[in-house]
C-alpha cells in the first residue's frame, strides 16, 4: 500500500455526491482507510517510537476507521494503540466495542476492547482504571518487543501518564509524528473535503436569501445548522456570524443581535461530511454597501489572491505569511494580538493540521508546501468607517498545477444580499 497518493489531476477533483453508485467511481472508502494506517505506520517507522497511544479522536479515526459520534471529542475515554508491526487495537465506550465486532470487519475482533480510564476526572484515579488500562496496554507492548521503546502519547490525562510512567513505560509525544502522517491527503479525501465544501456553498446560498433586515445572527446560524444537517453533516461544530458594529473587532462567535440594513455580516461555518472539515468564511452585505466597506473588500481579496498565487509544491509558508500585512499594518500590537486573521491551517479530519501559516510562526520557521495538502487560507480587513470589516476565506489544494480553490460561493467582490 503506497503512503503517498498519484499526481492530483485538478479535473478529477469533484463533489460526486453522498450515496456510493455502481455507474461513478467516488470515495472508495476502503481505499481510504488503507491509506490513512499505512501513512501512520510510515510515520511510526521514521520516528524513534515503539508504538503510539492516541486519545485525539481525530487520531483514533484515521488509525482505526471508527467513530461514535461527536459527543466523545472531549470525553477523553476512547483510545487506540498501533504498535511496530502490529495491527490497531481500540479501546472504545462499552457497547460499542461490541458493535466494532458486528461492523467494522478491517478491526480484528479480538482488537475491539471496552474501555474506560474516568471520564475526565468523574471517575476518581484511585479506582484503579488507569492503572488496568496501562497494564493492558503494557502487555500488548511485551508481546511486540517494544516494551522498552518510547510511547508516544498525543493527549492524555495527567493520571494516565502517571501510571505510565509507574509502569516504566518511557512517553514521549506522537502528536508530531500523526500530524506528519496527516498532512498529505490521497483522492478519496481530497473528495470528501469537496464535498463537505459543496455543502457549505449551499449553506451561503440560503443565508443570502435569508440576510434581510430584522433576521437576527443566531437565526443564520440555526437556518445553517438545519441545512448541514438535512445535506449529511456529521458534525456542525461551529459556525461564527458576526454583524454590523461587531465585525471590528472580530469577536469569533456569533449572538442574538438584530441585522440591519447596510450591515457588513461574515459567517465562518465550520462542519465535516464524514469526519472531513470545513473552514469557509464569506462576508456579504445587507441590501446596499458603502465605499470605506467595499474598500475593506478589496484590501482581503488582493491579500487572500496574493497567498493563492503562491501555493504550489515548493513554496515555503514563509513567503505566504509575507504577502499578507503586518499586524501592526492594520491595526493590533503584535503578531500575537492578530494571530487567526491572516491565517492558514491545514484541513483534514482536524480543523488545524499542518501547514499551519501566519507571520507569527512561518517567517522563522517555515514549511515546505507539498503536492496533497489542504488547507484554507483566511484574510481581514477592517473598514475605516470604524465598525464595518471584510473577511474572506478560501479553501485550496495543492496540485502540482498550483492551488484548486473548493470553496466556490461567489466571492471575488463584495456580495450584496437582497439589493434595495
């Protein structure tokens, strides 16, 4: 199984559709799973680890295939272990390593194991269960000869580390190391991200339609919620829309604040279709515009075409992140005080995987852009009218043509919804 995929052919990135068909070739999902384990196996075999413990969900999913719904991101219960040349073993929620058995014939049965280690806490240390799982977990590495070898953890509960350590097990970091794996993406996600972007155009659409005078700003955001839904979403896990005074300056959220007329609104809608996310900002106007915000437009849009120009393998980050303003260019401190603004941050099965590209870390260390990647690229301008502000995000793979823009609402000058 090859770890890198074949030359993206721009033309065959598409949106096919949700349902799987005999008559279009579309996400082949066991193609999918394939390539993601045999890219941490590589990445696991480069690094100086015996094995690694993941507790991230996003990790989880790309060793194993499995997920149980977005209520256990934060719950920090399930984890999976991949040893040197063995196979993935999954610790899941009770009944659910049972199900695993019955519908997920890639996982060997006997590697779907109940498990619990105190929900964050809930569960007291002194139970004992980081201590069995630990044992558990130990025994699988005597088993493979790795028992001496560093396990790499990328998050995890400081008893768990405790006991590991009690265990005289080494724990270094495999945060890295799955990040590494992740970051160049085959086909079948390229596809999925496509398609997790087809449905946020149409999430645009119906918020034009519906930007009029009186809507409020969590009125969009449950009209958007609904839709991703109805259209398949698996996860809506926020979505920003910030109007009028509020725009300047950007308050990342999203209230119950009456629209009004002549408003600048942006939305973020951040979602994944099959664990694949989003990150797709648009900002339109309510039935008119003025010149200082059609300005601000116009500042966002020649920054965010500048960085596009540059993506293609073999650029360096650094050079996107100096196309953009310093942020002392408009209007903060530092490049701390204005980190997320000109942005860009790898897309996958996690909202921020690498590249992740800003001035505050890409000038002094940058990274090589590569054929495969995802990732969006986001820009701000606040008007000089004081309250109004412009942002703009686009969604790019990198071909070896260049970048393919996926996120296709229409965006290249200020869209004026419902025009007086």
């Amino acid at each position: 199984m090859t770890t890198t995929p074949a030359t993206l052919d721009p033309n065959a990135i598409g949106a096919p559709g949700h349902m799987g068909v005999d008559f279009e070739t579309r996400v082949d999902f066991a193609r999918l799973r394939d390539y993601r384990l045999a890219r941490a196996r590589a990445a696991l075999e480069a690094s100086d680890l015996g094995a690694m413990l993941v507790f991230d969900v996003n990790n989880i999913r790309y060793l194993t295939g499995s997920v149980i719904g977005e209520w256990s991101r934060d719950k920090m219960t399930r984890y999976a272990l991949l040893v040197r040349g063995r196979e993935p073993v999954l610790w899941d929620f009770g009944s659910a390593a049972k199900h695993h058995k019955l519908y997920a014939p890639w996982l060997l049965p006997e590697n779907c194991r109940a498990g619990m280690v105190g929900l964050r806490g809930a569960v007291a240390p002194e139970v004992g269960l980081f201590t069995r799982a630990v044992q558990e977990i130990r025994d699988l590495l005597v088993e493979a000869g790795q028992q001496d070898a560093p396990v790499g953890v990328d998050i995890a509960e400081p008893p768990l580390l405790l006991a590991m350590q009690e265990a005289g097990l080494t724990v270094a970091d495999c945060q890295q190391v799955m990040l590494e794996a992740r970051q160049i993406k085959s086909i079948d996600e390229v596809l999925l991200l496509n398609q997790a972007a087809a449905m946020v155009d149409g999430v645009y659409q119906r918020i034009a339609d519906a930007l009029k005078p009186g809507v409020r700003e969590n009125d969009l955001v449950a009209l958007a919620n609904a839709y991703l839904y109805q259209m398949g979403s698996d996860d809506v896990e926020a979505i920003n829309a910030v109007s009028g005074e509020r725009c300047n300056p950007h308050p990342h959220n999203f209230t119950d604040r009456i629209i009004r007329p002549g408003d600048t609104c942006f939305f973020d809608i951040i979602q994944s279709y099959n664990g694949y996310r989003t990150c797709y900002y648009r900002t339109l106007n309510v039935g008119s515009s003025t010149p200082a915000q059609r300005d601000a437009y116009t500042k966002a849009r020649e920054w965010i075409d500048a960085a596009i120009e540059l993506v293609k393998p073999g650029t360096w980050t650094d050079e996107i992140a100096r196309a953009w303003p310093t942020a002392q260019e408009f209007g903060f401190a530092s490049e701390m005080d204005a980190f997320g603004l000109q942005f860009g941050h790898g897309l996958g099965l996690g909202l921020h995987e690498r590249p992740i590209i800003s001035r505050l870390n890409s000038i002094e260390h940058p990274v090589r852009i590569e054929e495969g990647m995802v990732f969006a690229l986001e820009t701000y301008c606040p008007a000089t009218d004081g309250r109004s502000a412009a942002r703009i995000e686009e969604e790019v793979v990198v071909t070896s043509a260049g970048a393919k823009v996926i996120t296709l609402f229409p965006a290249q000058d200020l869209f004026v919804a419902n025009p007086y």
